[in-house]
C-alpha cells in the first residue's frame, strides 16, 4: 500500500497546532496580570517593597489625605454638623491606624513618614477633644435659652456659666497644642512635595470655633441675673456614681424645696433629651434609675426640671467598655452566603446595635442585633473570593469599636466551555489525538523496509519501537519509610520556625516562610520552573484546576493581606494557615479536581 506524502503528516500537525492555540488564546493579547486569579488586596511584591521610600505614590496619597480630612473635621464642628463632624474624625482615625500599620510592615520607624503619623495622632487627639467640648458648649446655649425663656431661677444660670467656663479653659489649651504642631506638620508636608490649603484652614476653623463660644461665655457672664432674693422654689440634683459603664445605672435623686407645690411630673434631661418623667412624693423628693444603654461614651450634662423650675447642671461621665463579636459565613448555594453572628459586652446580649459586614474593608450589608445580640443576613456574592468581617463601631453606644476575624470565601465559577465554545477537555485531547491518528496513517503505508529508501539499518517501525518503548531500566529502589520520615522532618521544622516568628511578633516574616515553602513543593509538583520568578496569584493560575486549589487559594488569600495590606492575624488564622499548608501539600500528586 503506499503511504501518504510526509507533508500531509506537517499538514495535520500545523492544523492540530492552530486549532489549539486558537482555543487557548481568543484575544491578541497573551496574557495580562488581569487574566490571573486575582484578590482586591494583590499588589506586585517588588513594588510593594518599594513603598519604603517616602515618594511612593501610595504614602504620599495616604498623607495628603490626612492633610485634607482635618479640614473636613472643623468645617463640620463649626456648622454644628457634629454626626458629620463624628463620621469624619472616624475616618481620620482609620487613616491615622493605616499609616502605622504601613510603618511597621514597612520598617519606616525613623523616617519622616513616622514622624507624619506620630503628628497625625497628637492632632486626633486635639480634635476628638474639640468635638466633644463643642457638642457640652453647644448644650448648654441651648439649656440657656430655655432657661432664660421660661423665666428659671438665677441658680440655674449661675451653673451653666460656671460649666461654659471650664469647657472654654480647655478648649483653649487644645488650640494651642494645635497651633503649636502646624510648624512641624508644614515642614513635614513639604518634604513630600504636598498641598496644605486644607490644613491650614483647619487651623483657622479651630480657632474661629475656640473664639465664637469665649463670646458667647463672655456675653453669658455679662448677662448674667441678679440673684434670687426669696426663691419660690428651688431644686437640687444629685447623681451616684458619677461614672458608670455599659449596663450599669446611674442614680439620680432630686429634692423640692419647700416653696415647691409638690403637684406634678419632675423631668430628667440628658443632654437636653427628656430621659425619665416621675412624680416626686409628698415630701419632696424624688428619684429617677437611668440604665446606661444607648449612651454615648465621654461626659454628660444632666438637669431637673419641675413646674418650670431647674435644677443646677451636673456631669456624669460614661466610660467604654470593649465588646466581643462571634461572626461566621458559609455558602449555602451558588453565588450566596449566610452570615450570622452575635455581639455581647461584658458577657451580656448587645440589642438594637448596628452591624456592618464588610468585604475586603467595603461595607455591603448593615444589620441590626436583636435582642439576644444576634443577627443573620444573607448575602449575595459574585464569583472569585471574599473576606468577610463584621464590625460594630456605632458611636450610639458606650462600647468600643470591635471586628470579627476574616471569613475567607470562594465562590467557585459554574462550569462552562470557554469563550470559542470549544470545551477545554477536547483542546487537551485534540493535538495528541491527531498526532496519533497522522502517524498511523503515515506508517500503515509501509508493510516492510524498502530498497530504494532506506539505508543498511534503516527501518521506521524498529525506531518508532525503539523511540516509544525505551530500554526499560530497573528504578533505583528507595527506602519510602527514610524519604517520607525526611520530608516529615522539612514539614515540622517549616512549621516550628513559623510559630517561632509568631511568637517574636513578626507575623509578615512568618506567613511568607510558610508561603516559600509550599511554592517551593508545589513548583515541584507541578514541574514550575524558577518559582520565585512567580507572584501567587501566578503560581494559583499554574497550579488551578487541582484537588488542593481550593486550600491553596485560601492560604494566599490571608498571605496576601498580611504581606501586602499589613493585617494582623489572630491565633484562629494562624493555626488555620498551618491547617491549610498541611492540607496542600498533602494533596500534591493527586491529580485534577
């Protein structure tokens, strides 16, 4: 029979070639760092590395925002917006935490980014100072004009004068530490080169605030009434304990004077907000429990009010308390998580509180607790993976912000062929399947050695034999006990170095020791070569498609945020990292998915 031309055989090839690089590749571009598997948190390492020097575009970023938040802190503060002006000095205060954590990944201790932040702090300080004083002034302009209104006695305005007094004296002094760091901060922001418009109107905003309540204290004293010759009636008020914290009460006990026509309802104010409303008894007293729930943290100004008669102002001070937030999220079907957690402070339900679930730092569900501290949600997830947190932070409550570890989620793609609707299976099979089904053709044409063609030890068929079945070779016997006992040993001695770092606190060192080696055994694996020329979200796209991706996505989805944002990890994430590491490698060699 006589055989096909050999350029049929290149024929069959070129096309089995063209087919599959068509199928692999439908665009010009080969590939791109968006083609890989991504996270919201993956950043080139080496440039990450390179943010250490104070021209990097990030820092710089990172500075002037803080330069220009401060401005929108006094602006709001000076409008009397103080919900804004809280929202904005949060924010402030993030930053602020950001820049330190950039510090320390970064070893930025002696550089002037350092002394940025230690300057950024001291101003949060001035100004978290600056808003509480100005809501407490704030009360009590709005206290005197009712008190003036209503015809109270001079006792009452007496009291309101002697708090506006000591709430300008501090005022004041948070003006001049103020003013005295602007020197440093001008010089600091023009070693980076950075606009301070903003600041400086800050600056002028925060004195303009100081100014306009030391003329309303000033005008208050002024106008201030000629004492009481022979009161009609008077109250007192009287608190125990002055300080209290979360799910405590506060005592309050009021008296009527005996001028006072015992009739009627004795009112508690907080903070110009009616609170309680009771009656006081035949003899004149009265008593009011106020539990300490929905109150902010820092201090207060409470008054009694009876028959359009006041009692002197008093302060009672509430202070923080830290909380605890159990939070937990699982895929309860495709593309959709359940997320459900409880919030608790001092071993006690937290109800009515507002829950934030946050991905990647982006707030995408707020939720309130109910009354056992608990809330439930379902959230709808694209594909790719989340981390996910809850975070309590309402400034409503006398609690401290608190977050929840991270939830880290994948939501794996449904199935499908890929874009030039040739499923990926049949690429993989068409370029052998036609190579086998050419050189059967091509060699089926040849029964035996031909004169004309083939030389004195010529002959196809013995070399494709000899080519396709080798001289086997006896494999050199190994000792499987000695070799897994070795690798055993490289696996704890990986693992004892980690919690070894871990415990010196150098959390960034120890995450990425971890990820070296288990690049190192997949790229072994998988026969990757040069490795360490890869990112990990490269080495994930080399390694995908098998049965540990979904462990080893996992595990660079926490190295990511802890090399590259800063995060910290809790002790949970730490042992769930060896888990995860473990998991692995224990799954290479097993094939696909």
């Amino acid at each position: 029979m006589r055989r096909p031309p050999s350029h049929l055989l290149t024929l069959a090839l070129g096309v089995a070639v063209v087919i599959a690089l068509f199928a692999s590749a439908p665009s010009a571009r080969l590939y791109a760092p968006e083609d890989g598997v991504s996270t919201p948190l993956h950043e080139n390492t080496w440039a990450m590395k390179g943010q250490g020097r104070e021209g990097s575009e990030r820092t710089l970023l990172m500075i002037q925002d803080l330069l220009d938040r401060t401005a929108s802190v006094t602006l709001s503060i000076k409008v009397r917006d103080f919900e804004s002006a809280a929202r904005e000095l949060k924010k402030y205060q993030e930053q602020v935490e950001e820049m330190g954590r950039l510090v320390v990944s970064l070893d930025l201790s002696e550089s002037s980014v350092e002394e940025f932040r230690r300057l950024s702090r001291e101003n949060l300080a001035d100004l978290s100072g600056l808003l509480e004083g100005s809501e407490r002034f704030s009360e009590l302009e709005r206290l005197e004009i009712t008190y003036r209104e209503q015809g109270a006695t001079s006792s009452a305005v007496y009291s309101l004068t002697y708090e506006g007094e000591a709430i300008r004296y501090e005022l004041k002094r948070l003006y001049g530490d103020y003013l005295q760091r602007r020197g440093d901060i001008i010089n600091a922001s023009d070693t980076f080169a950075l606009g301070t418009e903003k600041y400086e109107q800050s600056v002028s905003d925060f004195a303009e605030i100081v100014e306009h309540f030391s003329q309303v204290q000033e005008r208050r004293t002024v106008t201030l009434p000629p004492p009481d010759p022979t009161p009609r009636c008077t109250l007192m008020l009287a608190v125990n304990p002055e300080k209290a914290v979360y799910m405590e009460s506060l005592s309050f006990t009021g008296r009527l004077s005996d001028g006072c026509n015992a009739d009627g309802a004795a009112i508690l104010f907080v903070d110009s907000t009616e609170r309680i409303r009771t009656t006081p008894n035949p003899g004149g007293s009265v008593s009011f429990l106020l539990p300490v729930e929905r109150i902010r943290i820092g201090t207060h100004i409470a008054h009694m009010e009876f028959d359009r008669v006041y009692s002197p102002t008093l302060l009672f001070r509430v202070e923080g308390v830290t909380a605890r937030i159990n939070f937990s999220a699982v895929e309860i079907r495709h593309g959709i998580a359940s997320c459900h957690g409880t919030l608790s402070a001092r071993d006690r339900p937290v109800a009515g509180a507002m829950i934030r679930i946050l991905d990647y730092g982006t707030e995408i569900r707020q939720i309130a607790t109910d009354k056992n501290g608990a809330f439930e949600t379902e959230l709808p997830l694209s594909e790719g993976m989340h981390r996910l947190k809850a975070v309590f932070d309402e400034s409503a409550f006398p609690i401290f912000p608190v977050e929840s570890g991270a939830i880290l989620l994948v939501i794996h793609p449904v199935p499908e062929g890929r874009e030039t609707g040739i499923p990926a299976i049949a690429v993989y099979f068409a370029v052998p399947g036609l190579f086998l089904i050419a050189a059967f053709f091509y060699f089926r044409g040849s029964k035996g050695p031909s004169l004309n063609d083939a030389g004195p030890s010529s002959n196809p068929v013995e070399e494709l034999d000899a080519a396709t079945h080798p001289t086997e070779e006896v494999p050199r016997v190994k000792d499987q006990k000695a070799e897994a006992s070795e690798t055993e040993g490289a696996i704890q001695e990986a693992e004892d170095r980690y919690r070894s770092l871990l415990a010196e606190g150098r959390v960034n060192e120890a995450v990425h020791l971890l990820y070296r080696e288990l690049a190192g055994r997949v790229a072994a694996s998988e026969n990757i070569p040069h490795v360490e020329a890869f990112t990990p979200r490269e080495l994930l796209y080399l390694a995908s498609d098998r049965a540990y991706t979904q462990d080893l996505r996992l595990f660079l989805g926490i190295h990511e945020s802890v090399r590259y944002a800063g995060s910290n990890i809790s002790s949970v994430e730490a042992e769930s990292l060896l888990l995860l590491y473990r998991a692995i490698i224990g799954g290479l060699g097993h094939g696909s998915e």
